[in-house]
C-alpha cells in the first residue's frame, strides 16, 4: 500500500532542496497528521471556549471525554486495522481492486454495530450523565472507530494533496462548529467534534469509492478463515494498549488522579506533558515515511521479485545487501532528525511552556515523554519492517513486551515517587527497541535460507 511512496519518489527525482522539503512536508503530514491535528484542534477548542462555557470544569470534561473516547477507539479496532490492512494488500498484490470496497463497507458495518453495542452497554451501566451526552459519545466513538479503519487507506492513495485539504477541512470544520455550538455547553464541543470526525469520515469515503470501483456494495470477504490472521488482531490490541496502558495505570491510581466525569478520571500531572510531547513525533514520521515507503520499499520490492523471477543467488545477495543498507540509513536518520528535534525541545522547553501558561514543575516529566515519544518513531520503523518481511510472530512478540513492560515499570515508577513519572513508558520503548534491533539483526542474516528453504 505504497502509493504516496511512489509520487514522494516523484518529487524526490527533482533533485532540489525545494523538492526535498516539500516531500518531506507531506510525509510529515500524512504520517502524523490526523494524531497530531486531531490534538492540536481539541485543544484550541478547549482554548477557545474558555469565558463561554460555564462552569470551567465542563471544559474539562470535554477534554477528558475526547481522551476517553480516542483510546477506545484505538485499542478496539487496532487489531481490525492491521487485520484489514493485509487484507488489502493481498487484494492488491493479487490485482483484485475490486475487492476492497466491498469489504470495506462490510467491515464499517461490523465495527459500526459492535462499538454501537459496546458504547450503548458501559454508557448505560457506568454513566449518570444527561441522555444528550451519552448519546454524543456513543455517536462519537462508532464514527472514530470507523474513521481509523479508512485512515489506512490514506498511504495507498496517490492524491496526497486531496488528502491533506481534506484533513485541512475535516479539523477547520471541527473548530468551527465546536466554537458556535459551545453555547449548548459540553454537549456543543461534542457535538462540534462529532461534525469534524463525521465530514472526514464521509470525505475520505468518497474518495475510496472512486480510487476503488466495485459491481458489489457489501462483502465479508476478509473473515474468511484463510484470511484472519489471529497474531494481527492480536497485535494491534497489544501495540495500542502499550501506548496507553501507563496512561491508564496513572488515571485509575486515586494517589495520582482525580474524577471527571462519571467514571472517567484524569491525572492532571501525568497527561499534559505526554500529550505535549507527542506533537514533537512530526520530523521522525516524516522521515519514516519517506525512508521506508521509497528506499527500503524499493529495494524490497527489488529483492522479492528477483526471487520470483528465479535470479542468480549471487544477484539475489546483493540486492539484499543494498536493501540492508537502505534499513540502517533510513533508522540512522531516523535517529539524527529526531534527536535533533530532542535537542531543540530541550533548549526551548522553558519558554515553550512558560508561552502556553503552563507550569515549570512539568519540565522533567516533559523531557521524560519526549524521550519516550522519539524512541516510540525508531520503534513503529522496526514493526514497519517486520511487516514488510512477514514477521508476524517477532511483531507480536515485541508488542505484548511493550505492554508488559509500560505497565510494570509504570507501576514501579509511581512506588518510587513522582521524580520517576514517565519512566516507565520511556525505558519499555528503549528496550522494546533495542530487542527489536537485535531480531532484525538476526532475521536478515537468515533472510535467505528462510526465504528458500522455510518456504517451499
């Protein structure tokens, strides 16, 4: 699912530094940009509807519910995400274009009824709150859950530029309606916030069912027994529940935490910085993007088709070897462009904080998270790669690791006091990481043999 890979190639071929720029401006923004955007706009409505909604605490509340609800999403439909985007990529590798949108409408389906069912039993059985509310989120959540299925699409698709007017348009559109409707107080900003998730949920559909034709409307192709892959589903339950699991352990501890709403709770030291700081992830998945989807893709696809194509093992040895060293670039620049930005951060965060208002105490659990945040890009670039060699079980393996590890050294950072926050999530990435360079190492010594004598 390479297409914006092949036209960043296009404009990297000009050979300039405008061109250089540009391609990397739009990795940036297609990697990161529904995260990162989809931060920034919360917080601007949550800036814009101070003075207006009254009390401030339902400000909070709003803040808090759309935290809830992008982690439910991501953890319940993780596993369908990258159980559905090998599907696609099979249909494509086999020319079946036509295949996609069908199953693409079955699994919306399928995803809309379960979290509808879901979001209708914990609102009814954990919340006290007004109908209206309830019914915003539930209406909110079956629409992020959707979104985030057809958000895998957006690297498959060649028309980059649509994509990010339609993000432009999707997050403006948030803003703007949240600021009219605040009036109507928390049930306004969910409502705000439902209108940008729905208009990008609807924009990008549309423009799926033109880059993908089809005769049928609905199929459940994809749970076929031969097409379910149980590591995959179980894989994206643990990657996102790693992401989130620490933040979670800080929300339900009462010594670290406060009620919200309902059932929600809030760690007012813990969150701020760790949402902050993953707005500092946009020149690493820029460089992910680029690095991965035009050198080490390339030289993949260079690699597996000399293979079918029955070349000399020589032949086939040497472009291995170049694609080897298209992996060791793309994560050593990984690593350059992000620590630059560590650097950066470092140097600026006084003033960056002391310019939003917030205050000084969270400069060492900042520092902290970004660290963290930095490590979490090197760590996506090695499942990315993982993937790409169909190494499901090494993925999976260090997914449950991350999770495992985030909640215990967690746990163990809040035993040893507030100076050790944020720890946790940090040091299970670093080990996470240095356990994934270590199988990559030993996976692409052994490439060829498994390659032609584990699969015959």
């Amino acid at each position: 699912m390479a297409g914006i890979g092949f036209e960043l190639r296009k404009i990297l071929s000009r050979d300039s530094y405008a061109a250089t720029l540009q391609a990397y401006l739009y990795a940036g923004l297609i990697s990161s940009g529904p995260w990162v955007l989809s931060i920034v706009s919360v917080m601007l409505i949550g800036i814009l509807s101070f003075g207006v909604v009254i009390p401030d605490y339902l400000i909070r509340q709003f803040l808090i519910t759309v935290t809830y609800l992008m982690a439910g999403s991501l953890i319940v439909t993780g596993g369908l995400q990258l159980l559905f985007t090998r599907f696609i990529s099979d249909r494509l590798f086999e020319n079946r274009r036509e295949a996609i949108l069908p199953n693409l409408v079955g699994i919306l389906l399928l995803v809309t009824v379960a979290s509808g069912i879901l979001a209708i039993v914990l609102l009814a059985a954990l919340f006290d709150e007004p109908f209206a509310y309830r019914l915003l989120v539930m209406a909110n959540f079956v629409v992020l859950c959707n979104l985030w299925l057809v958000i895998i699409f957006l690297s498959g698709m060649k028309a980059y530029k649509r994509i990010l007017v339609v993000m432009l348009i999707g997050y403006l559109l948030m803003v703007l309606c949240a600021y009219l409707l605040r009036f109507l107080k928390i049930e306004g900003l969910l409502l705000g916030l439902l209108i940008g998730h729905a208009s990008l949920l609807f924009l990008f559909l549309f423009d799926i069912l033109r880059e993908y034709p089809a005769q049928r409307l609905v199929a459940f192709d994809f749970l076929d027994r031969g097409q379910i892959f149980l590591s995959l589903l179980a894989t994206g339950l643990c990657y996102n529940l790693g992401i989130w699991v620490d933040k979670f352990i800080f929300w339900f501890n009462p010594a670290t935490s406060d009620a919200v709403i309902g059932p929600l709770r809030a760690s007012t030291l813990y969150d701020l910085p760790i949402f902050l700081a993953y707005l500092a992830i946009i020149p690493g998945m820029a460089v992910f993007l680029v690095r991965i989807e035009t050198d080490f893709a390339e030289w993949y696809d260079r690699v597996y088709e000399a293979i079918r194509s029955g070349e000399t093992l020589r032949h086939i040895g040497l472009l291995k070897n170049q694609m080897v060293l298209s992996i060791r670039q793309g994560l050593v620049e990984i690593c350059k462009v992000q620590g630059l930005t560590l650097l950066l951060l470092f140097l600026l965060a006084p003033k960056l904080l002391d310019w939003l208002g917030i205050s000084q105490y969270y400069l060492p659990l900042f520092y902290v998270d970004v660290v963290g945040v930095s490590i979490q890009v090197v760590f996506m670039a090695l499942l990315n790669v993982f993937f790409y060699l169909d190494k499901r079980r090494i993925v999976l393996r260090l997914c449950v690791l991350f999770v495992l590890l985030n909640a215990l050294l967690t746990i163990l950072s809040q035993w040893l006091g507030p100076s050790w926050f944020g720890y946790g999530f940090t040091v299970s990435l670093l080990v996470c990481v240095l356990a994934g360079l270590q199988l990559l190492s030993s996976t692409l010594d052994n490439l060829e043999y498994e390659t032609f004598m584990l699969n015959r």
